[in-house]
C-alpha cells in the first residue's frame, strides 16, 4: 500500500509500505476513508524533534472496517468508524476516569502510521466510535477532525473549565485554537478572544464564535487581553501551541482563581515557580482523552449542530503529501486533508 514516510527534517515522501495484518485479536484494519497533516506532524518535519531512520507518519482517521480480530465486539466490518491517536482499551481505571490517553495500555497509532491507505488499530473495542452508517462525504473532513484536533480543542476548553457567563482567551490559531475556539462557544462561553495576525484564521474564528481578535503577542499581547477584562484577565484560557512564548502568555492572561488548559506539545517550556506560585491559576492539560469525548463529538457532527471541518482549508491527494507539510510548515493552509 502507500503511506507517508519522513526520511529526514523537510523529506516526507509517499512509498510503498507492507499492507497491515491482524496482530492481536483486538486489532481491526480500516480502509482509510481520509487522514491528515497536524501541526504536531511540523515539529520532526523541522527537525525540531529528533528523525531517526525513515518513520511511517500520520494518527488522525477514519474510516471503513475491513478486518477484525477474535476478541473484538463493539465494530464490524464495513462499519464507518473514528478513532483517536492513542489507542486505549477504554476499561482500565484510568481510561474509567477519562484520560484514555494515560491508559494503562495504551499505543501510539501514529507509530503505525495513519497517513496511508490502511491502518491498523489496536485496542478495537476501545478505541474505535462507529458512526450510524458511512457518512455522507460532506461530514467525512469533520468526522476526522474529530479524531484529533476537535477533541484536542474541546479538551481544552474543558480542562479551563470553559462555561457559561465566561470569558475565554484562546492562545494560538492553527487548527485546535481554532477548534478551541468553536468548543468554547458550544459550552456557553460569553465571550471568547482569539489571538490571531492571520486574516483567514480570523476570520474562521469569528465563524465558529470568537468575539474580539487580538493581534498583539507577548507582553502586549497580555496588556490587550487585560484592557479587554478590566484589568483582570480571563476566567479560562488555552494554549495550543507549545513554546514557552505561548505557555507564558497563556499563564500571564489567565485571572487569579482562573483555569488554563493547555494542549500545545511543549517544547522548551520551562514555567518560572515564584510566577506560577503566585498566579493563583489552576493548570491542567496535556494529550487529550480523545476517546472521552467522540461519542457526543460524533453525534453533534453527524446532526450537523458543529462543522469542524472548515479548519481543512486545502484537500490533496495523498500522492501530494510532501506539499501539503510545505503548505502547513510555511503557513499557507490551516490544516490539510489527504485523500488516500
């Protein structure tokens, strides 16, 4: 089959890759329907995270059921499924408890590589959510938004402790801000700020519900958000970027008794503990329990209530993947969609 392969920092190429088998019995092979490039993906394509030896890349998809292993119950073959980039077996305490992402035997699928014409997913009964039937191709971009970047952003804006009568300041604008910013608006936010320089990803964000755009970063960035909350900062923020830049100016907005949630992939972070100690802010994140939230991500996708698909502002072929990394990496697309 062919898949998605990094040979070096800026060498991603389309090869031919053993076709994946049942393994365990609580494997299922999918037929990728569509899978993605996502902004975690930039990090080794830039060298930023170490490349060693040509990996398969990719952990965002969905698609149709062809196999499945003995021991798998809850999906069959030609079901329509989503799952998430960690597999969990969804029954241990900690996946009971919602953060299927530290499940207690949880895998990596992009190890396995999900940029490719078929995937092999472990931990079945656990990880994969069946939709009520294949998808009519227009839900198909938010359905595999769901399987990352959707319920990365919703996760954030839960862990802020996003709600009703709140103020929420969003701190990044590639995919999951975005997203971040549509799951604030579901759970009934007041006011929802975006930061963004990006004409088009203003523009999206104020579709999905952002109330006020603010361009400024650092530490004007944190005086605008003060001006705009009397001087006291937001009740929830999120950080979805990663760097220590983003994490100090999610930290610096966020109001004392005040919740950040973040889910950038931290590179080079390093919070300073006398600013941190007397933020009086409450810091929760990190990979997103995906799983915790795809069956309601699903149903308000599949009833048309969201369409996180927008965030997919270029579609190729996955023979054309090298060109959408250089579309992302040089910021010329949000997010973009392979068609296997």
């Amino acid at each position: 089959m062919k898949g998605a392969v990094l040979y070096a920092p800026g060498d991603v190429r389309v090869t031919e890759r053993d076709e994946p088998k049942v393994i365990e019995p609580t494997d299922a092979i999918i037929k990728m329907s569509a899978t993605c490039v996502c902004g975690s993906d930039l990090w080794p394509y830039r060298g930023i995270e170490p490349v060693e030896g040509p990996v398969p890349m990719g952990h965002e998809y969905v698609g149709i059921v062809e196999e499945v292993g003995s021991e798998v119950r809850t999906v069959k073959p030609g079901q329509f499924v989503v799952g998430s980039f960690f597999a969990s077996d969804n029954t241990c305490e900690i996946c009971r408890a919602g953060y299927q992402s530290s499940c207690v035997h949880r895998q990596p699928v992009g190890a396995l590589g999900a940029q490719a014409e078929h995937l092999r997913v472990p931990l079945a009964d656990g990880t994969l959510v069946a939709t009520p039937e294949p998808p009519p191709a227009d839900l198909v971009p938010g359905l595999l938004a769901a399987s990352d970047v959707l319920g990365t952003g919703w996760f954030a804006a839960v862990a802020a402790e996003v709600g009703p009568g709140k103020t929420v300041a969003v701190v990044g604008d590639g995919a999951v801000g975005l997203l971040a910013v549509l799951a604030a608006k579901q759970l009934g936010a007041e006011r929802v700020i975006a930061m963004s320089r990006h004409e088009p990803r203003q523009k999206l964000a104020l579709e999905f519900g952002a109330t006020d755009i603010v361009t400024e970063r650092g530490n004007d960035g944190v005086a605008r958000i003060k001006d705009l909350t009397n001087g006291l900062g937001a009740h929830s923020v999120i950080e979805a970027v990663g760097t220590q830049e983003s994490m100090m100016q999610a930290l610096r907005v966020t109001r004392p008794g005040g919740h950040m949630g973040y889910v950038g992939v931290a590179h080079g972070v390093e919070l300073p503990g006398r600013e941190l100690f007397f933020s009086h802010a409450h810091l929760h994140g990190g990979p997103a329990p995906v799983r915790r939230f795809l069956p309601e991500l699903v149903d308000l996708i599949w009833s048309r209530q969201i369409e996180p698909g927008k965030v997919f502002d270029l579609s190729l072929p996955l023979d054309q993947v090298a060109e959408g990394y250089r579309a992302m990496d040089e910021r010329r697309a949000i997010k973009v969609l392979l068609w296997p």
